[in-house]
C-alpha cells in the first residue's frame, strides 16, 4: 500500500471517529451492546458479534479497510481502552 493510499484510509477512519464521537448518546439509544460500521458518516450495518458485522460487510461487498467498525457500549456503561 502506497502513502497516499494509507493517508486516505486515515483521514476516513478519522472522519468516521469523528461521526461517532459527535452522536455516541444518540448511537448508545439506537445501537446499544453492538459493534456499528461507520461508511461516509452513516452506519451501514450493526450486529452485537464482530464476527457477524464482518460477515455481513463481506456479503455486502465492502472493503473492511475502509470502514470504521466500532463497539457501542449501553448507555451508563464506560470502555476503557
């Protein structure tokens, strides 16, 4: 992979961090205990198994490495990394 190409991945994944940081309270109602796929600032799929979201993106055709997947935790619930 060249350096452009890993610079875009970055500046989509930033983007996606930053969609998921500006609506987590919303995202923790609609989504809770499940991992979201973030693609262009929307949630293409959820699944409460990583295992199935992967799959599902599989079956939709999409490049995992270019979506953002992330772990919603239940509201009142924290994650430390």
């Amino acid at each position: 992979m060249e350096g452009i190409e890993v610079l875009q991945e970055f500046k989509i994944l930033e983007n996606g961090s930053s969609f998921i940081t500006k609506n987590f309270a919303k995202l923790q109602i609609q989504y809770p205990n499940k991992f979201i796929a973030v693609e262009n600032n929307s949630i293409i799929a959820s699944n409460q198994k990583v295992e199935d979201l992967i799959s599902s993106l599989n079956s939709m055709g999409k490049e995992l490495g270019k979506i953002l997947i992330e772990y919603i935790p239940e509201k009142g619930i924290i994650i430390l990394y």
